[in-house]
C-alpha cells in the first residue's frame, strides 16, 4: 500500500507566515482608529453642557462683582501715641454713636492733664490772691482820702472862723492868708488822692484781666488735654456695624494711624467693580440687578468712577426699593446692569472659549449626532451671546469646551 508522505513546513516559513497575519491584523487596526479619530468621535450625554438658539428680544448687560458698602462711612483715628489695653467691639457687631469700641492709654499724656490741672488751680489761686492784695491797697487809699478830707474840712472851719475874727479886727490878716494857703494845698491833695484812687482802679482791673486770661489759656489747655485722653476711649460715633478693626491687643499706635472704620447698617449701596472695555456703554441712570446670593434685588446706576484700576473702573448702584433684608455691610455681591436692548436677535449662553464678534466653530446638534458648524457671533450681552449667523433658532449646540474635537467631521452622543 502506499503511504501519503505530509510535506514538512520549515520553520522559517513559519514565521513568515505568522508575522505576515500580524502585520495584516496590525494595518487593519490602525485603518480603524484613524477612521474612527477623524470622523466618529463618542461623547457621554451627561458629561457636556447643551444650550438651545432662542430668538426675542436680549437685553444687553455688563457683569460687574463688588461688595455692599455704605455710603455714610466714618473712619477712626488716633490723635495721639497711645498703645490698646482693652477691646470692646469686633467687626460686625452693632454699634450706637455712645459704643465703646476699644480702650488706650497714653502716660505720657495723663501726666500732662496732671500738670495742667496744678497749672490751672496755681492760676485760679494767684488771681484770687491778687485781687484781695489789690482789695487791700485800694482800702489803704481810700482811707487816706477819707483823713485828707477831713483835714481839708477842718481847714475850712478854720479859714471860716479866722475871717470873721480878721472882720472883727482880732486875728491879723497874715494868718487868714495861711489858712487860705493851707486850705488850697490840703484841697489839692484831696484832689490828687482821688486821681490816684481812680488809676488804681484801672491798674487793678487790667491786672485782673490779665490773670483771668493766664486762668482761661490754663482751662483751655486743660480742656485740649482732657479731650485728647477722653478720645483715648474710642466710640463709634454714628449707629450702623463695625466694618474694620485696625488694631489688636497691646498694640502700639501713633498719631493718625487708623483705629476702626464704622458704617451704617441702613444706607447700603453697591460697588461694583467692571471692565474698562464695557465702561462707555455703562450711563448714570441704567437698570441693573444685585445678586447677594440670597435674593436679586432691583438697583439703578448712581455714580461712575472716572479712575481706571487693574483694567476695571468702579460704578455705584443704588437700591430702587430700599436696602434688602439680605444685605450686609462688604458683602460680596455680583451685578448685571442693563445698558440697551437688541429687538427681535438670534442668541445663545456663552459657548466655552468664545468671543463677542468672532467667528466660532461649534457643534450643532442633530438628535444623536453632533457636526461642526461655522457661527458668526456679534454683541456681548453677559450671560448670552447674539448670532449673526450660521445657525437656526430652535437649535441644540454643545457649550462645553470641544477644542479636543476641532478635527472631527461629526460626533457621535452616547446617551
């Protein structure tokens, strides 16, 4: 019988053969992933942000962040170097004009208001000292007018008597004339008397108005003094919150240095804080809404700074319908004011990365399936962008960041 002898495969031709199947396994794959890497790219439902083309009429805004601050502020300083030994009130506690906030003391100064005080009771006694002197010396001339005037009447009688005695031709004539003289000189001196008693009066009372004015310049340091250490005590000064406190315990101040900044609790207003490139849209008199992150309150536009910080500028708003019962003194706040109104536009939330008049690739939505899709954006109104063209209302886009997939012709939505 005869035997089918198997012909043998050599090794080597073997391994060709194996190395042949994988490398056609190998281009097959790689054909797979480039296809699917360019064309069909799979994105989870949950993990992208869809947002729908609405048309209508879109208000315009400008975003702004900020913090509530009122407009009837007082800031606290020390007039003297003083160092803090007691504090009484911390930010946020409520105070009245009569609260104490902290306490100082300044030694230096007490000693001061304890010499001043001796300087003023050392004035008060030397005026009270001075005028009992002058009491005295006007006493003492008083009465030596009182003795030349009696003396001067005496003289009189006596002249009287030696003239009718000299008629009557007892007395010489001789001793009539010196009466007479005697008379005219003690007359004199009366006089005299009574000029110097009416300079001395106003000698007196000049001497006492300069000590009374050595007594005020005294009470008027002290008044200074005692002031300067009253202030020592801080208080708040007006009713509203502690907004700052400058200082701790044992800390050691100079003259001017802050102490504590207090702000009504009731005139509460926004500052909020926008981009210089959106100010010359912003007007006094604009709508806007405050966000304080519990409630949204109605506000107008009441003031704009003309200073330029970190690219930003300042605008004040005020609150339409009072203070809201949410509001705090620096809390943080976000704001939306309305500048104008675009009639009847196409527009969309923001897309990721995307510019106020560009043009932006997209992609739009058809149920499962997501294609790229050239959009022409125009204004900037916040939240929400206008489009000028590219896409229909009604359409679905995807808003979440898809730089990942700018090369892709489609992508595929896994629900």
């Amino acid at each position: 019988m005869d035997v089918v002898k198997q012909k043998q495969v050599r090794p080597l031709q073997k391994v060709r053969l194996i190395i042949g199947v994988s490398m056609v396994l190998l281009f097959a794959w790689l054909s797979l992933e480039l296809f699917s890497t360019s064309d069909d790219f799979k994105l989870q439902r949950q993990a992208i942000i869809v947002g729908q083309v609405k048309q209508g009429d879109l208000n315009v805004s400008v975003d702004g962040y900020g913090v509530l601050r009122s407009n009837k502020q007082k800031l606290i300083t020390t007039q003297d170097p003083a160092t803090v030994y007691e504090i009484l009130v911390r930010p946020g506690g409520a105070v009245k004009p009569d609260t104490i906030i902290l306490k100082m003391q300044d030694p230096d100064l007490t000693q001061q208001l304890e010499s001043a005080e001796m300087e003023l009771n050392r004035q008060q006694a030397n005026f009270r000292r001075q005028k009992l002197a002058n009491q005295r010396e006007l006493l003492m001339e008083m009465a030596t007018l009182a003795e030349l005037t009696s003396q001067h009447q005496s003289l009189v009688m006596r002249r009287e008597a030696q003239q009718t005695l000299r008629d009557q031709g007892v007395v010489p004539a001789i001793e009539v004339k010196t009466a007479e003289l005697e008379e005219e000189q003690l007359a004199e001196r009366v006089k005299l008397q009574e000029q110097r008693i009416a300079q001395l009066k106003l000698v007196h009372s000049e001497d006492l108005t300069i000590s009374q004015e050595l007594i005020n310049q005294a009470h008027s340091i002290l008044a200074r003094l005692a002031e300067r250490e009253a202030k020592l005590t801080v208080r708040a000064g007006t009713e509203g919150v502690l907004q700052r406190l400058a200082v701790e315990l044992g800390q050691s101040v100079v003259a001017g240095q802050e102490l504590a900044q207090v702000g009504s609790s009731k005139d509460l207003q926004a500052l909020v804080r926008v981009s210089q490139s959106k100010a010359e849209q912003i007007q006094v008199g604009q709508s806007a809404v405050v966000n304080t992150r519990r409630e949204q309150v109605q506000a107008k536009v009441t003031r704009i700074s003309p200073q330029v910080q970190e690219g930003t500028i300042e605008v004040e708003l005020t609150f339409v319908n009072g203070v809201p019962d949410s509001a705090r003194p620096e809390l943080n706040v976000d704001a939306q004011i309305n500048t104008h109104q675009l009639k009847n536009v196409l527009y969309v939330e923001r897309p990721s990365n995307t510019q106020s008049h560009s043009q932006q690739t997209l992609f739009v939505l058809e149920q499962d399936i997501a294609v790229p899709q050239l959009v022409s954006f125009g204004i900037d109104a916040g939240k929400f962008l206008q489009i000028e063209s590219g896409i229909s209302p009604n359409q679905q886009i995807i808003l979440s960041d898809t730089s990942t997939y700018k090369n892709a012709k489609q992508v595929r939505i896994m629900q």
